[in-house]
C-alpha cells in the first residue's frame, strides 16, 4: 500500500479531511480506522488483495500511445492508462476490492454504498455478488434517470438500487442518504464510499486502494519511454481516479499533476462543479475541504453533463496538493469534453466515459503547445458505454451534432 507520509494521525492532510461526524459515527469510523491501519501492510491481505485485482479485475491495465491523435495534434505524445478495460469498465472495481476484503476482515456481511454515474455502484454489486454479501446502492433519482444501464447492470447483480429524492437527487443526496442508512445500521453494515471524500480513513483507503494505478503507469512509462512522463492528467470530481493517477509521483517534481473539473455550462454558480478552481474550504459528508457553497455558506447547487462530476466538494488531499502547489486544477466545459468524446472515439476507436473526456479534452489543448518529446499520461478511467444513450438522446433532441 502507498506510504502514509502525507496524512497526520488525526487523518488531515495540512489542514483538509478529518472527522465531523455525529459523536455516535466516531467509534465506528475510529474502528475502521485501526482495522485498516492494522491491515494495510499484512502480507495475506495484500495477496487477497492482489490476486482479485490480477484474476478478477484482469490487472495490469495498459498504456497505450495514442498514436493517431498523436499525430493529428502534431505535439507532445499522448498516452492512455486504460483503466477503460478494468473488470466492468473503470478504475472503481479497485477499491471495491480493497473495502469489501476489509469489510469481511470485519465481520461484516451487508453493504451499503453511494454512486453518481453508477460505476461505483456497479463494481460495488458484482464484489458483493462475487464475496456473498448483501448489497444496496442508493443513486440519484437524475442520475438513475441518466445511467439506466449502469441501473440495471446493478440490480441484475442482485443489488437493491434505492432512489434519492432529496435536494438536487444527485450524488450529493446519494451521500447523504448513504450516510444516514448505515447510522442507523452501523453495527452490522460495512459503508463503502467510492471516492477519496468523506471522514478519516477513506480518503486514505480510496487513495491507496486506487494507487495501483500510478504504480504500474510509472513502470509502464519507464518501460516504454525510458523515462517518467512530463505531464499526468485526471479528471476530478470528488477525486478517487486522479488521485489514484497521482499517487506514485506525488514526490517525483518533474511530473506536473493536473486535474480537471466540470465547467458544465459555464461559470455561473450552479452551471458547474469546478469546486478547487472556484470553491473555497468547508466542512461537508465528514470532512474539510474545498466546497462550492451557496449564499448561506451551504453546499452549492451543481451541474455537469457528467453525472460522475457533480459534486460539490472534493478529496481532502486534492485540496491539499493545490494549496501547496503540487498539482494544479483547470475546468473543462461540457462542450470541450464532448468533442474530446467524439475526437477518441473517432482517431482511436476507444470511447471514453464523459467524466474521462473532461480530462483528454484538456490534453487535447495542451499537447499541441509542447515539444514532440514531451509525454502526457490521461487517465481514462472509465468507458463510455454508460454514456452512449446520454449522448444519442442529446443529439436527436438537437443539443449535440455528430463531428
């Protein structure tokens, strides 16, 4: 697992994440705490951990060169970490392996968990349905409405999917709803949250859990190039597949760590979820971190046409890096990410997911201004079968044009 250096044992990282929860969740989450931390380094549970990742999963995912949009963009060289082609089509079966193989470290046998664009939750029911225990995902009613496959992909997997119809019925609501479930049952349900959000230790269960991915791009690159890349570039909503793309190089300097966050429609409060370019610190789900807020100091109503990316806040530790200036957060618009969509789909004949597309669509921009010799590694976590009847609905109702 990824060395704990950055994170204090309160669980902040410089003064982002930590426990604001109800007094009643503080021995719990202390529990999980010291079960992870005794865990975490054990030989056997690395094994497990390894081998469902390795036959399970199908890991190692590859880099590929982009060879075509390459060419076409006439600059640095684009590299893909297929984390398209994961067991179910993203980066998120990662860390459903890691906590539910804790979970049952636990003792315990139902599972509770949120999901936005629904690929979470869709690696959360086939790890339940694969190691016998009882699942249940709760989903935004928009984003239920948005991702009917990844619906009934979770539900086919034995899965009780519940609706949340609170507030925006987003995946802030999800959260919420997730959150107050497993109050009520915390004795016996393992909450599993997908992203590197909430209170101490999941940021930092999520973030090493997801550090398989930098792990083996930094091998990887060094392999195929004989050196590191100048450049690694992530989407970020809450932050599990950027911070996992991150991690291995957080202390090589010469590696520039980018993030991209949804400018939706545009800048306008409640036209996107750009939460570290715009946001500023607050508490929310547990922690401390960059929000979006309201007039009120409330989380701020969000959009994006990704329903992985809109959320309000963001990982305690993205936070983190942009104060120290370790890694640097841009937006891309819902425009930029669909035309990035369509340009990988059409020079590669890989279809990237909606939340992936906001981070080539800045790759896209940037390769262009640098030298040949220059490498971009973009982590495309995820595929965009989940997106294709999002898409074909907005062009047949004019909002989009096929290139």
């Amino acid at each position: 697992m990824t060395d704990n250096a950055t994170i204090n044992a309160d669980g902040f990282f410089g003064e982002y994440g930590g426990q604001y929860v109800p007094e009643q969740l503080l021995p719990i989450l202390n529990e999980l705490a010291e079960t992870y931390e005794k865990f975490r380094k054990d030989p056997e549970f690395i094994r497990e951990f390894q081998y469902y990742l390795a036959k399970y999963s199908g890991r190692p995912t590859p880099l590929y060169l982009c060879s075509n949009l390459t060419e076409e963009l006439g600059g640095a060289k684009i590299y893909l970490k297929r984390e398209d082609l994961n067991h179910l089509g993203a980066h998120k079966v990662n860390n459903t392996i890691g906590q539910i193989l804790l979970a049952k470290r636990m003792g315990k046998k139902k599972i509770i968990a949120e999901t936005g664009a629904g690929q979470h939750g869709v690696a959360t029911a086939a790890t339940c349905a694969l190691m016998g225990m009882k699942c249940t995902i709760v989903m935004g009613e928009v984003d239920m409405e948005r991702q009917k496959l990844n619906v009934f992909r979770m539900r086919m997997m034995g899965a009780d999917v519940v609706a949340a119809k609170s507030g925006q019925k987003t995946l802030k609501e999800a959260v919420d709803e997730a959150l107050a479930a497993w109050i009520g049952d915390a004795e016996n349900t393992f909450y599993l949250l997908g992203s590197a959000v909430g209170p101490h230790p999941y940021p930092m269960m999520v973030r090493d859990f997801q550090s398989v991915i930098s792990k083996e791009a930094k091998q990887q690159c060094l392999e195929d190039e004989g050196r590191l890349p100048d450049y690694c570039i992530a989407c970020v909503g809450g932050g599990s597949n950027a911070i996992g793309m991150f991690a291995e190089f957080i202390a090589d300097e010469s590696v520039k760590l980018i993030g991209v966050e949804p400018s939706g429609r545009g800048l306008e409060p409640g036209d996107h979820a750009a939460t570290l370019c715009l946001g500023e610190p607050g508490v929310m789900h547990g922690f401390n971190s960059y929000m979006l807020k309201d007039e009120k100091g409330e989380p701020a109503p969000v959009y994006s046409i990704s329903a992985g990316l809109d959320y309000p806040s963001v990982g305690p530790e993205h936070s983190h890096l942009k104060d120290l200036g370790r890694a640097e957060y841009v937006h891309a618009s819902d425009k930029e990410a669909t035309d990035a969509f369509f340009k990988l789909s059409q020079t590669e004949g890989i279809i990237p997911a909606l939340e992936s597309s906001h981070a080539l669509a800045y790759a896209l921009k940037l390769a262009p201004q640098l030298d040949k010799d220059k490498i971009i590694i973009v982590n495309l976590s995820g595929r965009g079968d989940k997106d294709v009847a999002q898409i074909e609905d907005m062009i047949s109702n004019g909002e989009l044009t096929l290139p």
